[in-house]
C-alpha cells in the first residue's frame, strides 16, 4: 500500500485566527452575506448577484416545511421518540430523502436536460416539450417534477416561477419546464388526473438555469428541510411522551391561525 | 394495544394548494424572508425582528465551513469515497457533531444558565463568572464555549459579539460570557494555555440570549454546517479516485486567493 | 497542528493473503466458528468457550425482531418508502435506539452494578435489591430492565434466565436481578401494573455476568436487531407502494402459522 | 387523503407473552439456532438446513473485520471520536458500504444471473464466462468481485468456495464465477495486474445460490460487518484521545499475536 501523494481542496483555508471560504474572510461575511448567499458562494464557487441570493433564499425557503406527513418528518419523529439525541432525528429524516422523496429534482434536472438537447438537435420547445412528455407516456411514467398527493396546484412553484420572471432570472429550464407543463395539461385525459408542476420541478429547473450540479440541486433541498427535521423532532420531544407509535393520520394543527406577513416584510 | 388519542402540532398546516408555517402562507414567505428568518419563525414560533432576523442569519454564516480536519467532514468524506449518495454523506456528518464537536453549545448554555442563578442568589456578575471559572478548575475542566485547536482568537466569536453590541441584541448571558472571558484570561496561567472564547461559546451566549431552548442551540449549529458538509462530499465525488484512504493532513489548500466583499455587500 | 503520534489497533491484523482477527486466520474461523462466536471474539479478544458461545448466540436470537410497531423498525420503512437503498433504512433504524429502546441495556447494567456495590459494603442480595427498589420508586422511575408494552411475562427474558441456569453461566447480575424482580413483584402495588423482567433487562444481566463493558452491552443489542431492519426494509419494498403514509396499527399479520422446530433442533 | 386499507406483513406475529418470527415460538429458537440460522430463517422465511445454516454463519463470518482503513471504519471512528453514541458511530459506518465498498456484492450478483442467461440462450459455461469478461474489458471496468487492494489471493473466498463444496452448496453462480476467474486470469496482461476473485464475489456467488434477493446479498455484508464497526468505535473511545484527526496509514497492530484455533473447533 503506497502513501497517496497530497491532495488539495478549494474551499476553505483555515490559519490562526484566519479563516477564508472562497477566499472570503468568515468573519467579513457575518451579518453582510444571508445565509442564502454564503451558501451559495460556498457550494458555486462566487458571490451571487443580489437577484440570485434573493433567488437562492426563496428556493431555501419553499422547501422548510410539509408538515408531519412526509416520510422523512416520521423518520425524525420515530427517532426522536427514543430519547435519541436531536441530530439523530435530522440524521434520520436526511437518509428518507430517497429517489422518490426530494430526488425528483435530480431526476427533473436531467429530464430538462435531455429536451435541451433535443432543441440543439433542432427541435422547438414545444416539439421537446411534446417529445418528453409522450417518452413519459410511453414509460407509463409521471414526468419528473409533475404531481402532488396534495395540492393541485402547488403555490411553491407558482411563486418560484414569478420570481424567476421578476428577477430576470428565467432561463431555458424553467421555459422548458412551462412548455412541459402544457403538455402535460393538453393529455392529462391520459394521464387521468390533474397532473401540477410541483415544487421540486420548479427547484429543478431554477437550479439548473443557476448552473448547479445535478447532486447539489437535491443538496439545496436537504439545506432546505433541515429546519423542519429539527422543529419536529424537537416538538415530538416536547409535546408527546416518549416510546409512542405514531400514526401519521390521526393528528390535528393547533397551531398559529392564518396571518399575513407585516406590512414592512413586502 | 389501545389506539392512542389524536395527537397536535402546531409547526404547519397542509390543505390543498395552501401551506401555512407558524400562519403564514409558505409562498408568501419566498421571496420576503431570507432563509434564516424563514428558520427562525419555524423553530421559535413567531417572525424575528430586522434585527434578530440579521442576527440569525450571522449565525448561522458563522459554522458554514471549518475545512477538511473535523471529524464531521472526515465522516463526510470517508462516506463519500465509496459511491454513497450525496445524503449519506450529510447524515453520516451530522452524526458526527457529537459532545465535543457542537455539542459544546448545549453545554455552554446551560453552563451560563448555572451562573444567571448564581446573580439571582445576590452574587456580581464579575463573582458569578468566576465562581464558574473556578469551578471549571476544581473539576480540571476546560469551560465549555472557551479553547481552539487553531486559533488564538476565534474571528467568528468576536464578530457575533460585535454584531450583538451593534444591533442592541446584547443580553445577560453575552455580558456573563465576556465576563468569564476575563476571569479564564485573569487565570491563564492556571489553565497552562490561552483559552479565547469561540464561535461555539459565542453561538451559546447570543442563541440563549434570544430564548432558544438548549437542544435547538445544537440544532442551530446543523443548520449552519449543512452547506459545508454538502460542499466537502461533492469536492470528494468530483476531484478524488474513489475508495481513497482519506489522510486529513496531507492536504493543501488550491482555491481563489484572499479577497474582499465588494463595497455595495458592507 | 503537530503530526499526532502513530496509534495502535489491537483487533484485526491485514497483511497480503493474511488477515488475523485477534490472532486467528479469519479463514479458518470461517465453518468452525459461530457468527455468534466470532463476534465474541473480536468484541472481548479471546474465544468463548463453548457454553458461553452458545449463550452469546442466544442472546444475539432473542432480539432478532419485534413486530411492525418499534420506532426502528418504523424509522427503517419510512426510509424504504422513499425509495433510498437498504444500508439507508438500517442506518435509520439503527439511530432509532435511543435511551428508551435498547439503551435500556445499558442503564440496568448501571443499576445492577450500583446494587452489587451495595453489597460489596455488606447488604444481602435482598437488601441490594430492594434499596435499588426503593431508590426507583422514590425517583417515581420504574427500574431498568422491567415492564413491557405488551408481554406480562417476556419469554425471552425466561429463557436466557433458563439457559444461563443449564449453563452454569448465572453470576451475581442475574442473582441479583431476579431477587430485583421479587422485590418489585412484592410492590406490584405501588407501581399500579406488574413489571415483568424484560428482554433488555435479562440481556443486561447476563452480558454483565459475561463481563462486557456497559456500550458493549448495547451494542449486541444493535448485532441482533441488524435482521429484523433488514428484514422489514425488504419487506416494505417488495410488499408496499412507494410513499405510502405508515400507520403502525392499521397491519395484519399474513405469514406462516405457528410451528415447531423440528425435533433434531432440539 | 383517504385512509389507506389495512396493510400486511409476513415476518413476525406478536401477541401477549408470545413472538412468533416466521411462525417459529424465538424463546424456543434461543439456543437452539445460532444467530445465523435465525437470521436467515427470518430473511427467506423458512429454516435453513445444517449443511446451508454451516454456509450461513461462514458468509456472515467472512467479513467481521477488515482493520482499520476501510472507509466505513474511518466513518465510525470520526464520529466516535467526537463523543457521540456508539450507535452513531455504527449508523455512519453503514452509510459507508456504498456501491464501491459492499455494494460490489449485488453488482457481482447481476453479473453472474446476465452469464447464466446467455447460458439458458445456449452458450457453454466457459463460453458465457468469456463473453462476461470480454465484456468488461471492452467497458474498461474491473469485473465485479474481482480485484483487491491488498491480497493477490483472498483467503476468505478461497475458504467460501472450499466450504461450499464440502457441504455440497456449490451451484450454477459459484461455477460460473469459477469460470470467469479463469477466463480473468487468462486475460491478466489485458487487465494489467492480476485480480483474484474477492470475498465480495465469493459472497454474490454463493448467497446467489442459495437464492438471496439482490439488495440481500449487500445487507447480509451489513449484518457481517457489523461486530468490526462497533469493535473500532469501541476502541476508539477506549483507547484515544476524543477529537484526534485519524490519519489511516500511521497505525500499527498491537494485539494478540498470530495463533490457531484450538483442536476442538476444527
């Protein structure tokens, strides 16, 4: 066994009483960079502009919370009913975001991908659109990015979209994405229910337009949900004796009523 | 076996096409909360200040990377070297912030709660830090929140502290840290090393300051180190052979150069 | 940062064609030991005798599986529902034994322990054990090891009682806690339901007799466990839809009827 | 949301002071199956005979441990060097039998299934083991379950092949992984380096054989590795300082030396 040879990183430079990500002085960044963008500029690489950190802090935002439905807030819960430390909980519901749960925005990213390349071959976006779509058909599968248990419309990805228009931050994903969704509405006979666009479909096709790598769409999505993880688990700690079984149906909100956001927060 | 009663939560409501976190609509949040406020709503239960809401969002900037050597990115890491998906690294990660590696924060804030009692029972806050200093040295203990490895002076406390002055978010258990500060400073000779405060410490002071229960100052720290684990394990997949014997010292450092935010960020 | 020292391993030795766990060939252990004996081995260093192979084993049978309702098991389906691979549902699982679930182990190793100290200063095995009672019932705790959701008599716990007895493998752990489980029979009365001694409870007291270190205790409680995730992880990916909502109460049992092993088991 | 219908499981029955795992009483299992028996009646569904439960235990033996410098033991020693629980540590090792490291076991097992098609469609033995190699060269990949780091010669699926032939075991994917060995080792010049067959594919063959589904084949690995994560985690805690920074390549052995297993075992 021979002694690799060393092997370098670019992202973060640790001296005495010096730290620099991306070059940056940590320190420098506290309470000039939100969250949002110092996120950003640690996984892209630069600072975003101030339209793509606002951009970036929305897609962080839309994903918080679903509530204690989603497979992963049950896996935090049954930790956290344990008595198992809280980072076992966010350990826990981390490993259920599964192909089927927050993957999709892997596997949408790489659907757009593929009916870009079918526009470079010549093709419209409404022919790739058309064409993805029909592949989908064929598959007997529900395109990437398309569907809800829930909602048939999802207000996520509505306000993801208007913001990416606002913030000229639109790109040949998200039109892309758009035209699929007509598609997808022009045969949803076949498909045999409401088929929406869903949030990961918008994350999707907005972090492909920022550029992202296809693993880091779904990393901003685990970046996302981690405040949810942990206010579940905790709340199951707090609210609920320990070593229960927890039936995922038979639970009420008693929380907040409805309220908008203060007048200064638009 | 008898069926348990219904059970509550009051984190986030779920109804067709509407998504209330803590009451307000989830989209309405996008867009017009940076994703640290957006978090501290959810966890807290009600909408931070401009200024507690910057607060947040400092720190949660302050853990966002601290290189190759700790054990949560070595974790990360050796995950990754095998083809794991992303996730796997991020959960095998967060496992590792164990008591001596973020846990330090649940720890210093209780440490600080001990002295607050120690002032309601009559004592200065100048007595109170070093009846905790002192203690501290009965049971051969380093204070929690006080020592680094690297550095000296620990550039993201002084920031948080600064942040806090300027902000007017300054409370009892920041005045007992500095306090403590000067009483382990007074007694370094005792201590045989220089032991500054650190960004944990600094994280334990303000958090308490803004009624975060002991758990959710850990859980703060998860948050924050998220995009650093995320960014190490894609480093792994995308720069490294894998299955890799990973050596934390013989690295080096090849990213962009030290530089400034630009002007407009200050 | 100084170059740590080199540090040493005393388990398992890997040279070219060679690899010795604790000194012996891992080949030739293969066929002539026991998993159950070779996991002895490398957890306590020297090879058990035959009697206390066969007791290992059994301990490492009793916990194999429970059913549908564990918050591992349930961790580890709501993590194969996503879709994620089958290491992930049994990482989850494996978070899921916290201090109420399995942790039980090594908390009554703890209290026998304490109750044999009681003894070292000159109690009776009866007075040990209703001092260690009576300390429970003051602290309103019911005592380490006894009580169960469903059984009135685990029979698992009978059995290993059983075997430890046919073995000649009894110590003063489980003197001690079957005269723990007549004090607390005694004073059915004050704790208002019977407490039986449980699986965690006997598995406890025999490890101890065994001489296992208190996270030793538990952690064959996780070697046994390892099936029955696997087990419920597969199952739910063969047998479930994906994203499915897991009620843990709304199950029916469709396997094989009760049997007997056959009579050359016996 | 509607209620979903009552769902089924095949795997163990519960019911007061009775637990019945595939229809079997497990107190009468206890002494009377060893661990691996139980484990594989619990994950086929019906006892094994002596001959395959013999097979069973020395798969699961195989791979207790295999030192220090395997990823998954690097995982569970960075988080144990933290303080975290020591089911942590064994969590974050599971995460890491990622596809390169475990995983190889399933791909060896559809490997071996695509060879016996071309079998069923007429080719010979030797025919269908080269056109299974000749196909990797052309890919430019190593077969699956070939190659090792460390041994020109593994000792365990030497032991493996050798066992399955004395208790009659050996079956269709045990000799075609033969054959391929020869078609690979005929074809060492075109591969560069010799590559032996390893206990991964020794592994894939004969739980193959004996009928395991392909995600069983990797999770009877987990089950194997199990006792080695927790035997590291454990003498991490025991034996270093928390917090080091493990460098996997300045470590020496200083355990028992090399001996034999007593005549009684053999």
């Amino acid at each position: 066994m021979t002694r690799d040879a060393r092997w370098q990183t670019a992202l973060t430079s640790i001296a005495p009483n010096k730290i620099l990500v991306r070059g940056y002085p940590l320190d420098e960044m506290m309470g000039r960079l939100t969250f949002g963008e110092a996120a950003y500029l640690l996984l892209m690489g630069e600072l975003p502009s101030p339209a793509l950190g606002k951009m970036f802090d929305a897609i962080l935002v839309s994903s918080l919370d679903h509530g204690v439905t989603p497979p992963s807030t049950l896996a935090a819960r049954n930790v956290a009913t344990t008595g198992a430390p809280l980072k076992d909980s966010v350990a826990a519901g981390v490993l259920a975001f599964g192909p089927h749960h927050g993957g999709d925005i892997e596997s949408c990213m790489r659907y757009l991908d593929s009916g870009l390349g079918l526009m470079r071959s010549g093709q419209s976006l409404q022919q790739a659109a058309e064409t993805l779509v029909d592949g989908s058909i064929r598959a007997n599968e529900v395109p990437p990015g398309f569907g809800h248990r829930i909602h048939s419309r999802d207000p996520r990805a509505a306000r993801l979209f208007q913001m990416a228009l606002e913030l000229e931050l639109e790109g040949e994903h998200v039109r892309l994405l758009r035209a699929i969704e007509q598609a997808v509405g022009s045969k949803s006979a076949i498909f045999g229910r409401p088929l929406p666009v869903n949030v990961d479909g918008a994350i999707a096709a907005v972090t492909a337009d920022l550029g992202f790598a296809y693993e880091l769409g779904n990393a901003v999505f685990l970046i996302s949900r981690l405040p949810g993880l942990i206010a579940h688990a905790h709340e199951e700690r707090m609210r609920q004796p320990a070593m229960r079984q927890i039936d995922p149906k038979d639970h009420d909100y008693d929380g907040a009523r409805e309220r908008r956001l203060p007048e200064r927060r638009k």
